[in-house]
C-alpha cells in the first residue's frame, strides 16, 4: 500500500468513526429524551394520583356531614370524579397490577359507591347513619394513602423510581406494596354496584346445588367422556381458585390442544380454549350459530337460545341466554366460540350460567300494556318479552324487554315489571361482525 493510499484508508477510518459516533450520540439523545419524557409522565401521574386522593378525602369528609339532597348529591359527584381521576392516573405508572390489586379495588370501590349515592340523592334519598359511618371509614382510608404517598421516604423523585425493570417492580411499586400490607378492611357497602360486597361474596348458584366438590379423578373421568379419549390422554394443569374453584386439564384432539376448566361443584365446563389455526371462513353466521347450539347442547347446556353474536379472527362467538318458558335469562350467559373454517369448538365460557342458574318465581306485578305507556313515544316497538337482567347491587331484576327503532338507530329499553320504572336503555349496533350493546 501507498502512503497516499494509506493515508487516504486512515482517513476514512476516522471519518466512518466520526460519523458512526455521530449517530450514537444522536442515538443516545433520542433515547434519552425518551426516558425523561417518560420519567415527567410518571411525575405528573404520580402528582396527580396524590392530589385526586385528597380531593377525594376532601370530598368523603364534607359528604359525611351534609344533610341536603343536593349538597349531596353535589359532593357524591365530586368524590366519583377523583376516584375515576386516580384510577387513570394509576393505571398510567409503571407497575405490576397485583402490586396495587387492594389500592386500585378501594378507588373503584369509593367511586361506585359515590355513584350510588348521587343516584339516590337524585331521588331524595338522604344519608343513613350507616352510610355516614362508611363514608367516615372511607376517608380515614384516603387520608392514610394520601400522607403515605407525600411521604418522600415513601416517593422517592429519582427517575429509577417510577421505572419496572427485569421483571421487577421499582420503588413505587415497593412504596404501595407496604402501604397496602397495612390497609384495613374496607367497609361493608351495600349498594347498587359492581363492587358491591355483597356481589362479591354472592355464593354461586352450581355451589349452592352440589356443596361437596368432585374430585380430581371424577373431573377427569367427565372430561375424558366428553372428548370420548382414554382418561390416560388426559393432563393435568392443577387447580384454579376463586368463587367458582375448578380441575384444569389439558386434552389432545384432533382439532389442536385443549385446555379447560372444569367447575369442583357440578362439574361443569367453566372456560374451554382451543389452541389451533384457523383456515378461510367457509360457513355464514347462521351456520356458525348451528354449530354452537350443537356444541352447547353436547358441553351439557340445555334449554338456551342465541342472543347476540360477533366474529373475530374467524371466529364467531355466539352468546347464549337460558329460557324459562317464554321468559329469557340474561344472567345464566353461556359463550360459545365457533370456527368459521370447519364449525370446530374454539372456545367456551359458561361462569354466568354456572352462578347463576337456578329456580326463580318470576311473577310481573305490572302488565305489558301499562309498561309500553311508559315509553317514549317516539319509538317503534319492533318487539316485547319477559326477560331476567343482571344488575350490578339487585343481582337481578325481572324486565319486560322492548326492542325499539327511530330512524336508523335500535335501542333495547328495559322496564322494570315489578315496578313500572325504566331500568336499563342500551343502543343495539349491527355491523357485518355481529351485534353488539352499549
């Protein structure tokens, strides 16, 4: 090699050098300013998450003591606000949700409680004693959170903080873990919620009718009968806790590998999930609707009907309500998944059905007719029938169910049949997957 030439290879050497450190640093900047980007976001949540709790507090101690419908209602609407606030905020820091499972159960909890009572006020409904002790209770619990999260012992501002790393959660996380260890019981609220106590410890209508729970052996011997395989075929995967305990299990076909859940308490199919690829839809929705009315039937589910359905993936779910004579049982839901390639089972979810299902004295005390005057009249009653639908504190409630249209728009409006009030108005969407409520 020539000098020149050599000269000519160093300098490009340094030059590529220049230019790749160039890049690196530019690199480095850009990652960089991301992570700082990040770290002010969880600042600001976590600033946030700590101002709405002690809005909230704020809020609980004044509703304690009002004694006006509207002040109430006023203050419940100011405590639903900051418990909505402080869960977004919560849910936008870097976390693990079983870390904050009991912090982020109280939020929701005091906001649908807040809810509740700012419905009641827009009745006239005033406080009770008993509410007034659990609303108390409820902001020594926001005080207590509060102070723990202002705490800079507790928040420490350094960005490493807020950042989960190698599967482990980082200083906020730890700040909350301990807090929480130190949580009392949050009180008892009775009310018209989804986080009702009283919903929660609600026992299961399956473990109310078979008290003793089946075996392990006995689960097995029913799932190999239904998949009609040697029990030796099938796996074991433990068991799953909760208010409906279950036998997992893992079966072989000749469709893929399916893992199911088998209810302790009757031994019913709780969730079936097929592992398998889908190929080209080659079966209509009403095709698919058959193959689920077959399927349920063959899982063990009598007496059902399709209610709403929607396709995903090649997939229809087809969901199911059970009937009592002309009566439709919303609660008692059974989920049916279909393969739109070859009407092959997919997947199947029956917990409603499994906790719900039961006797039931379903006598109307107010007739059609006298729940028809009761609606807008600016409708067009497309349909009408008795139906059961589940509410979030009432568990449920017998309804005369109108199917109604104006315009373009079809809605589902619910009066109660034992009281002649409206209790439930949801807008039916149809599209080419399906339909669907809101």
């Amino acid at each position: 090699m020539t000098k020149r030439s050599a000269i000519r290879a160093v300098t490009f050497a340094l030059a590529a050098a220049a230019v790749a450190a160039a890049f690196a640093a530019i690199g480095w900047i850009r990652v960089s300013k991301h992570k700082d980007e990040l770290d002010n976001g969880y600042r600001r949540a976590y600033a946030q998450l700590s101002s709405d709790l002690s809005q909230m507090d704020s809020a609980l101690q004044k509703l304690a003591v009002c004694g006006a419908a509207e002040t109430q209602s006023v203050l419940a609407a100011d405590v639903w606000m900051h418990a909505s606030a402080a869960e977004q905020c919560l849910e936008a820091l870097p976390m693990m949700g079983s870390d904050f499972q009991g912090l982020e159960t109280y939020i929701n909890r005091v906001g649908d409680y807040a809810y509740s009572l700012l419905r009641r006020a827009s009745a006239g409904e005033l406080l009770s004693n008993e509410d007034r002790t659990a609303i108390t209770s409820l902001s020594s619990i926001a005080a207590n959170v509060t102070s723990a999260l202002q705490d800079p012992a507790s928040a420490d501002l350094d960005p490493a903080f807020f950042r989960a790393a190698a599967g482990q959660t980082a200083g906020l996380s730890d700040a909350v873990m301990s807090m929480e260890a130190d949580f009392p019981e949050s009180p008892v609220l009775l009310y018209d919620g989804p986080f009702s106590d009283h919903i929660l410890s609600a026992t299961p209508a399956c473990v109310e009718a078979n008290p003793e729970p089946m075996t392990e052996d006995a689960a097995r011997s029913r799932v190999a009968k239904l998949f009609s395989v040697p029990a030796e075929r099938i796996t074991s995967l433990g068991e799953a806790s909760g208010s409906l305990p279950a036998w997992c299990f893992s079966v072989k076909t000749s469709r893929g590998e399916v893992s199911l859940q088998m209810a302790k308490h009757g031994g019913g199919v709780l969730l079936l999930v097929c592992d398998r690829e889908e190929g080209d839809v080659t079966l209509s929705h009403e095709e698919g609707i058959a193959a689920a009315e077959r399927a349920a039937a063959a899982l063990g589910f009598s007496g059902l009907e399709p209610t709403y359905r929607y396709e995903e993936g090649g997939v229809l779910y087809v969901n199911f309500a059970a009937v009592k004579g002309e009566i439709r049982l919303y609660p008692d839901l059974v989920q049916i998944g279909i393969s739109l390639s070859d009407g092959g089972l997919c997947y199947a979810e029956a917990k409603g059905y499994l906790s719900n299902h039961k006797a039931r004295a379903l006598i109307p005390a107010v007739t059609e007719e006298d729940a028809r005057a009761s609606l807008y009249d600016g409708f067009d009653i497309l349909s009408a029938r008795l139906c059961v639908i589940p509410t979030s504190g009432e568990l449920e409630r017998l309804c005369y169910e109108f199917h109604t249209k104006q315009g373009d728009r079809e809605f589902l409006i619910y009066i109660d049949a034992s009281t002649g009030s409206e209790a439930q108005v949801l807008q039916l969407l149809r599209s080419d997957g399906g339909e669907l409520t809101m």
